[in-house]
C-alpha cells in the first residue's frame, strides 16, 4: 500500500505475519500519519489477523506503546526506524546495576531490560519511505545556501534520496561536507538514541551532520528537527521538503535567545520538579537522580516526578517554581513560553552555576 507518496510496506507486514503465526496484531503511527490508521488496519485484517491500532500519542521510535504490545502478537511501528542500541551501553546499565546500592536504580535497569528485550522481540519498525523526486526541492534549495561546503543530512523518510539531493548540490557547485556519525545523539539506560541510516539524524541525534561547514541542507518536513539541529551545531539549516515541496531557512539566534530568556526566568527558582520520562526510550533514572542531587547539594529543594506524557496541564498541577525534564531532550523547547521555566538537565547546570552557556546546545 502506497499512501500520501509514502511507502507503509505492506508486503512486508503481511510476510511477517506468515512467518511468525500473527493472529493479534497492533499498528502504531505518529499523530501526523494516525489518518491512515483504519486503512492499514483493514488491509492487514485482510491477511486473517485482527488488529488494535493505538491511539496513544506517537513521537519517535522512542515512544513504542508498549501497553499495547503486551497485548499483540506483533507491534507495527510506522513511521519511526528502531534505534540502535550499543552493546557498550548495555554493559554499563550492567554495572550500574550491580554497583548501585539502591532499590530504585535496580528496579530501573530491570525495567529497561525487559523493555528493550520485548520491544526487540516483537517490535517491527517500518519507516515509511517517501517516494518522492528529491531533485526539484533541493534545486529550489541550492541558492539559498550561500558557501559551496554544505553539510546533508534527511529524516528517515528521506535518507534513502540523499546520494540524488547530493549530486544535484553538485550540479550548482555544491559540494556536500559528511558528519563523523559519533557524538551527538543521547546515551539512554535502553540504548543509545542512534539513527539507523547513514545520513539520518533523529531530533535527538544529530551525529549525522558535519560540523565542518557553515550551513546544512536538511531533507524533512517541519522545523522540529531544523531547529534542534541548528541549536545543537549554531548554523544556519536550510530545511526542504520532498512532499509539499517548500524551503524554510532556519538560525539559531532566535532559538538561542529563547532559551537564554527561560533560564533566565529560572533563575529565582527554590523548587525544581525533576521529569522522570516514562516512555520506554526516554526513561533517564540516573539522570533524574543527578539532577535531584545537584540541587540538594545547592540548597534548592528538587521533587522526582514520573510522567509518560508530558502535558502542560499536568505540569500545572505541581507547586514547584521550575522543571528540568530528563524526558525528550527536545521537551524543553516546546514548553518555552509555559508559564513556568521546563528546562533541559544542562540549562539547569547553567542556573545552578556548573555549566557555562557554550556547553549548553551540546546533548
Ligand atoms: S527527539 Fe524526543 S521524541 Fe524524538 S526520538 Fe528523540 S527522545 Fe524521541
């Protein structure tokens, strides 16, 4: 089935239903692409399997509903690659675990444990593709890039175009500048947030992007991941969209300006609440705890509040001055104009006095 110029790889879906004996089958999708959810269901049910498509919010592979796949034979995640997760991270979650003197970081790494197994298990991420000509947005994008070194970089539906948009930079005296693929994404007790695909970055992996040049043209849609993108390296992101086919420039200025002007406000802060993110790719209990010690130490008061979806109604319910979430790293920015400061673990370093402001758009 081919939807929207997006490819959901139906054929695939039906194979693994044959081969794994799938009766029950769940389907996941990111609110953006939820529309399509009746018509992937009816289509799979056509294969002899019933099907419960979730209706719970959907922001990244980091979301899986995991509720949902204890119920399922098999959980279909569109939308989203899987994230890969380092053998090296797994050893110190291990160590973590046999050093720690507490109940609660136990319980925590046998949480990620179970979690990453099962989600391994019977998870099937399918990334819907766009099936896009990439070449008339990045020929609508090229004169907006100013130096003739540009980094590239595609969300996952587009980073299978990105060697097409490259050589048609090349056309218009372009030549693109390639990222190292280290650093740069956040290392998470369930593994490390990585992009699967070389050239992809994820809102919370920009390793991807070269830092060697002073602009990046960026394949994707919406300025989620051109903002972070520019925070994170302080360059301009051309942003293109295959799909609807427009060019958006993005500068970190403003965006940098924002975050300055909510620490600031944070900065009368006595009470922080500390956001323990219980979605199963953004559950942080160690930093959490750091945070929470950090600012005992500095003689705030600091609460552990667990939330699987973070809203602002529910933060408005708690009797804190601040909050540091240790959720989405990106949770922070959209929560900018919230009446009271949502920081990230490293802007609260800043208002504390640990950090200095350049170590700031650094995950
Ligand atoms: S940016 Fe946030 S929502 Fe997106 S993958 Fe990373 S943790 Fe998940």
């Amino acid at each position: 089935m081919t939807v929207a110029k997006l490819d959901f790889e139906l054929e695939k879906v039906k194979r693994v239903i044959k081969e794994r004996g799938v009766s029950v089958a769940g389907i996941q999708l990111p609110d953006g692409l939820k529309r399509f959810g009746t018509e992937i269901a009816s289509e799979i049910s056509s294969f002899g399997v019933e099907t419960v498509i979730s209706g719970r919010s959907c922001y990244g592979a980091c979301d899986v509903d995991v509720q949902l796949l204890e119920l399922v034979d098999v959980l279909f995640h569109f939308g989203h690659s899987e994230f890969l997760v380092s053998s090296e991270l797994a050893d110190e979650t291990t160590g973590e675990r046999q050093e720690s003197a507490t109940r609660l970081l136990r319980k925590a790494a046998e949480r990620c444990e179970r979690l990453r197994s099962v989600i391994q298990e019977r998870c099937i991420f399918l990334e819907c593709r766009a099936l896009v000509d990439v070449k008339p947005v990045v020929a609508k994008a090229a004169p907006l890039l100013r130096s003739n070194a540009v980094g590239l970089v595609a969300t996952v539906q587009h980073a299978h175009s990105l060697e097409e948009a490259r050589t048609t930079l090349k056309n218009f005296g372009k030549y693109v500048v390639a990222g190292k693929g280290e650093n740069g994404c956040v290392s998470r007790p369930l593994g490390k947030m990585r992009a699967k695909c070389e050239g992809q970055i994820l809102g919370c992996d920009f390793s991807a992007a070269a830092s060697g040049c002073e602009e990046i043209l960026l394949l994707g849609s919406g300025k989620f991941h051109a903002e972070g993108l520019s925070l994170y390296l302080g360059k301009k992101v051309v942003v293109a969209d295959p799909l609807s086919g427009s060019v958006e420039e993005v500068t970190p200025k403003r965006l940098m300006a924002k975050r300055m002007a909510v620490t600031e406000r944070a900065s009368d802060a006595r009470r922080f609440g500390v956001l323990l993110g219980m979605k199963p790719g953004q559950f942080d209990l160690k930093a959490a705890l750091e945070i929470l010690r950090l600012a005992r130490r500095k003689g705030f008061k600091a609460y552990l509040i667990s939330m699987d979806e973070v809203t602002r109604e529910k933060l408005l319910a708690f009797d804190v001055d601040a909050f540091v979430s240790t959720a989405c790293p990106r949770l922070a920015e959209d929560f900018y104009d919230f009446k009271k400061p949502v920081m990230t673990p490293l802007e609260f370093g800043v208002v504390v006095g640990e950090r200095k402001w350049d170590e700031v758009f650094r995950f």
